[in-house]
C-alpha cells in the first residue's frame, strides 16, 4: 500500500469512536423496551451476586484470616469489580464476540478495506449502553460501602483509583483480544467467551485467598504471567485498606504490566491478521 | 413394503431413533478439541471456590478459635463444601443443556423448526435422543478430566457411602438429565409465543444459576428467615431448580437421606412428568399458531 496515500486519509479516531458511540445509542433507542430489559436482567444479575456474599458475609467476619477484607471492604472489591466488568462489557465484549464470528464466515475482509486501524474497528464499532447501568450499581455500593469502612483513603489514593481502574479495564481488554485472535487460527472459537469468564474468574477476589503451595504458584502466574490478578486488586485496595509499601510496588508494576498487555495484546492481534485467509465468500 | 408400514413398524422405530442417534454422536465429535478445552475449563471455577472457601472457613476458625470441635457453615465443614461443589459439577454435567432453550426459540424464528414438521420425526424425541448424544459424548470425553480433578481432591470427600445412597445419586443424576431437558425444552416452546426470548433466558439462567445450588448449598438460605418460621431454605426447596445441582450433591454428601430421600425423588419424577406433558401441550399449541416464516 502506498504509504503516503495512508497517511492523507488518516481518520480522526475519536471522531469515529464519537460515531459508534451515538450509532449505538441510537440503536439501542430504537428498541427501547428491549434496553430496559437488557438493563434490568443485568441489575438483577448484581444484585444476584451482591445476595451470595451477602449470605457469605452472614456466616464469616471476612475473607481470610487477618486480611482485612471484612463485609464493607470486600463490598469496595466488589464494585471496583462491577466497575472494570461493566465498562468491559460495554466498550469490547460485544465486538470481540463478533470478530470470531466475523473470522469463520469472512466478514472481517470488510473490516480489513476500511481505511481505519483494524483492530480499533473491530474492537469499538458497538457499545452496550444497557451495560453501564451496572456501572451505576456500582457506583452506589461503593458509596455505601466507602461509608460503612473505618479507613479513610487519602485523597492521592482516589485520584489514583481511577487510573488503575482504566489499566484494570486495558488489561482485561488485552487478553479479550488475544484470546479473540486466536479464534483466527482455530477456525470456531465458540469457547472463547467461556474461556474468558472463567480467566476473569480468578481475578474477583482479594489475592490473598491464593495461598499454600498451590496458591501461591497461581497467584504468582496471575500476577505475573498473566496479570489479572492486578485489574481489581491494585484500584480496590487504594480504598480499602491503608497501603503498605508492598502495595506501592505492585501498584508500580501494575503500570508495567498494562503496558505490556496492551503491546503484547496487539503484537499477537497482527500476527494473527496475517495469517488470517478469507473464509466463505 | 410400502413407506408407511416400514415407518409404523416398532423395529424400524427403533431403527430410526438408533439412526438418529448415531448421527448426532457423529456430529457431536466433529469438534473434539473444542470439547476437551471446554471440560478442562469448567474446571477452573473449582479452584477459586476452593481457594475462597478455604479463606472463608479461616476466618470463621478465627472468630471462633477458643472453642474446640470442627468448624462448619451450615452443616458443612470445609472439606465437604468443597466435596460439594466438586459433586454439583457433575450434577450439572448431567442436568445443563447448552443451548437448548434458545435453540428451540431460534428454530421457530427463522422457519427451521419445519423440518421436523414435513418429517416424520418428533421434535421434542429427537432433540431429546440429540442430547443423550451430546452427554454420551461428553462423558466419554469428560471422564479423564472428571477423575483425573476426583482423584486430585479425594481428600475433600467423605467416605465412599454405601450402595443405597449411589443408587439414589445415580437416580438423581440420570433424573436431572430428563428434568433439565424438560425444563429447558418447555421454556424454549415460549418461543412460539414470543419472537426474542434471550432476556427471559437470561433471567432462567440466572434463577437456575442461584436457586438450583450451584453457587452454594441451599442449607445455607435455611438460616436466612422471611416470615416466622419460613426460611429462603424454605421457598428454595418447594423450587424444582434444586434438582438441577443441590439434590444429586446432598444425596452423595448423605444430607438428604430415609423419607426425604425417597419423597425428594418422587417430586422430581413428578415435576418430570409435569414438564413432559407441558412441552407436548405447548409444542402442539405453538404449531397451531405458527405461520413458518423464512426460508
């Protein structure tokens, strides 16, 4: 391709993010009852989850001996949790669930002509809006869970939830996307998702419950190897818990390692195009 | 021999369904690869909720360390919790049918569902045969990572229980295929009803997700009252979703044992019985409604 004529037509990215954003609105607009609907079934599913440690929190003072994860701390986990979820949810889940599709019946040969990065047109072209009302569940738990803990964060602490709370999201993005690609190479790929809630599933919960000579090789690889152990134990704990220079390390490395997500992430996202040949017609 | 008499004969039946049956076990295995990596990672689930409970039960030992004894949660010690869930992946390995419902609902929409109204098939019986396929297959496939995770965690189980309690297990398991394949099937007829049934769906799945016991066992809403004397235990129980993943669990862990035993059996057969004849009811009202759109 000549290179010159790429750089002419450069699109202004956040001008098409901005499109998808209102396309998507305006679908989910048009079938309005169906988005309440989608709104209300995924509030019910927190409030499902909120019910099980609710009942948990009725049989134990905390998670772990000594942690320091009692019932309103765990509850400030939880919704950071809701948090990364939700804006996962909304921003990617949709679309890497399509690009597998779109690899087994061809589809992504259009993606690929578009004079646009490819995987930010396959990655951001829909938005569940209805997922973000999760978001907002979240919100308020962590209100009144903030209310009820004895410790109070610093106000550096909450400027840097934030933050880690979007590294936590780049991080889970990372590994939606390679494990998207891989689909590329698998033909069908309809574990994909499975794969991925069962992945997520080690990161739901404080990294101290992984201990013992099992437990601490797993905590290692998903802090290290794979890190999504960090997605919601670093943001959830500059709220909780008052910091100890432990956390400042990891919080460092945590930068680190959204860094390297999101390189590796996209190195094996174009090899995978690479290899990829037109399926189906 | 003319169609008809070849068709109406109980050996060509037999021939038919065995037919039917082959085919699907031979479609199932198409994707094996797929199939394994699946099984492997239901697996991985396991493991965090060992790790949880495990920091659950430190912590109510913590609390109560004075007092001598083992620590329980509802009935349960630790080890049998965990034998617990490790048991409720099997009940769901016979009662969960991926796809099912929604499978029914998009058949009817796009017109598929004609196929088994221009042959002489059964729907419901043919699904029914596709989905004994789908767990033999399963089975076959899943007995390694099924004992080789059994094997690893032998030491969260209780005694192997007697021939009584395996008979019950093993009743419960094989009830909890046809229940859930009721279940599901009949759910799936709403379809005749209404074109998009995915969030009615999700809202089962959810229900089925919390109140059949895979999250955690049902003894523990015994201590979370409503009114009175009725606890969620209570509403729970009176619930069929238990059959899905509790009861197969208790009966093994001998906590439903005697009269419950038997009377919780006979319910589920009940509730069997029930969903057969409502999925046949609502099949046959469904076909009178529907106007077989699509190509």
């Amino acid at each position: 391709m000549d290179r010159t004529a790429k750089t002419s037509m450069r699109p202004n990215y956040f001008r098409v993010f901005a499109v998808f954003a209102r396309n998507s609105l305006v679908r989910d607009m048009t079938f309005r009852s169906n988005f309440i609907i989608e709104a209300i079934s995924s509030l019910s599913w927190m409030f499902m989850n909120l019910g099980f440690y609710l009942l948990v929190f009725e049989y134990t003072p905390s998670i772990g001996q000594g942690t320091g994860w009692g019932k309103y701390e765990y509850f400030v986990f939880l919704s950071t949790t809701m948090f990364v979820n939700s804006l996962v949810q909304a921003f990617f889940m949709p679309n890497v669930e399509e690009f597998s599709e779109q690899v087994r019946t061809g589809g992504l040969d259009f993606a690929m002509l578009k004079p646009i990065d490819t995987q930010f047109l396959i990655s951001l072209a829909k938005i569940d809006w209805s997922s973000l009302s999760n978001f907002v569940f979240a919100l308020v738990l962590l209100g009144v869970s903030l209310s009820r803990i004895v410790y109070t964060p610093s106000l550096g602490a909450a400027i840097l939830y934030p933050l880690y709370l979007l590294c936590g999201v780049a991080i889970l993005y990372s590994l939606m996307i390679a494990l998207a690609a891989t689909s590329v190479w698998l033909g069908r790929n309809q574990n994909l998702y499975d794969f991925w809630f069962y992945i997520t599933n080690f990161s739901r919960y404080p990294m101290e419950i992984y201990q013992g000579p099992i437990g601490t090789p797993l905590r290692q690889v998903f802090t290290f190897a794979i890190p999504i152990l960090i997605v919601v134990n670093v943001p959830a704990r500059f709220l909780a818990l008052p910091l100890v220079e432990e956390d400042w390390l990891l919080a460092g490395y945590a930068l680190l390692a959204t860094a390297a997500s999101l390189a590796g992430s996209r190195w094996m996202f174009l090899r995978a195009l690479d290899s990829y040949r037109s399926a189906s017609s | 021999m003319s169609a008809t008499a070849s068709i109406d004969s109980p050996l060509a039946r037999v021939r038919t369904w065995w037919i039917i049956l082959r085919i699907c076990i031979e479609e199932r295995l198409i994707y094996r690869g797929d199939f394994m990596l699946g099984t492997l990672m239901r697996f991985l689930p396991i493991v965090t909720q060992i790790f949880l409970w495990t920091a659950v039960f430190s912590a109510v030992q913590g609390r109560g360390a004075s007092g001598g004894g083992t620590t329980t949660i509802a009935g349960y010690e630790k080890d049998e919790l965990i034998a617990y869930f490790l048991l409720t992946m099997v009940a769901r390995a016979f009662s969960s049918m991926p796809g099912l419902a929604s499978g029914i609902a998009r058949s009817i929409r796009d017109g598929s569902i004609k196929k088994y109204l221009t042959q002489p098939v059964d729907m419901i019986g043919f699904l029914f045969l596709s989905r004994v396929a789908h767990k033999l297959v399963y089975y076959t496939v899943a007995t390694l990572p099924f004992a080789l995770v059994f094997y690893l965690c032998r030491d969260f189980f209780p005694p192997i229980p007697g021939w009584q309690t395996w008979l019950a297990f093993l009743a419960s398991l094989v009830m909890g295929f046809v229940f859930g394949f009721f279940l599901e099937a009949s759910i799936g007829m709403i379809g005749f009803w209404f074109l998009e049934v995915s969030s009615l769906l999700f809202v089962y799945m959810l229900f089925s997700f919390f109140l059949s016991g895979h999250m955690f066992p049902i003894d523990m809403l015994d201590g979370v009252t409503i009114v009175g004397d009725t606890s969620w235990g209570d509403v729970v129980r009176a619930l069929p979703l238990h059959y899905l993943a509790y009861f197969p669990a208790a009966v093994y862990l001998e906590k439903i044992q005697g009269d419950e035993l038997v009377r919780g059996l006979w319910i589920e057969l009940g509730w069997i019985l029930a969903l057969a004849a409502l999925s046949y009811w609502a099949f046959r009202r469904g076909l009178r409604r529907y106007s077989a759109y699509g190509g």
